[in-house]
C-alpha cells in the first residue's frame, strides 16, 4: 500500500497579472508565473526558484490539464505574497 499524496487532478486556480503586467495564477497559497504558452495552453511555473512545481491550462476549455503540483520548498513561502495577489482583485 502506497502512502505518497498524489497531485490533484484539478486546481482551485485564480489569474491574475503582476504589478508589471505579467500573467500570473495562484493556487492554495502559492503562486505561478506564465512559463509558456501555445494556441491551445498555458504552462505555468512555481515562482520560487529551483521549485519544480509546473502545472498545464488549456486556452480552449479555460481549465486545468496537468501537471506536477509538488513543491520542493516549504509552502508555506509564498502565502503572504499570494494573499497580496487575491487583494488586488
């Protein structure tokens, strides 16, 4: 029996942009920045560095696709950040 948390096959997610105009999502207090993007999705990555978090959005269905979730920081870095995120909306 495997006891390791598997990532969540669907994020609660909120968008909005950084005080210079760049995308930006955040999730369950962490926040991501727009790592790429084609015709038809968004990758987003983790803004903590050496963080391997990434997650995928589709530009079609305005939902989420996939991605790995885990941080390899303490989460609880970004929290004051994101909530300075959720104010300015």
């Amino acid at each position: 029996m495997s006891h390791v948390k598997q990532p969540p096959t669907t994020l609660d997610l909120k968008f909005t942009e950084t005080t210079k105009g760049t995308p930006a999502a955040f999730s369950d207090g962490q926040i991501y920045r727009l790592m790429s993007e084609s015709n038809s999705s968004r990758t987003w990555r983790c803004t903590k560095k050496n963080c391997k978090a990434r997650f995928t959005t589709s530009l079609v269905t305005s939902g989420f696709l996939h991605g790995m979730t885990n941080h390899t920081h303490d989460v609880r870095v970004n929290t004051a950040t994101s909530q300075k995120h959720q104010m300015r909306q």
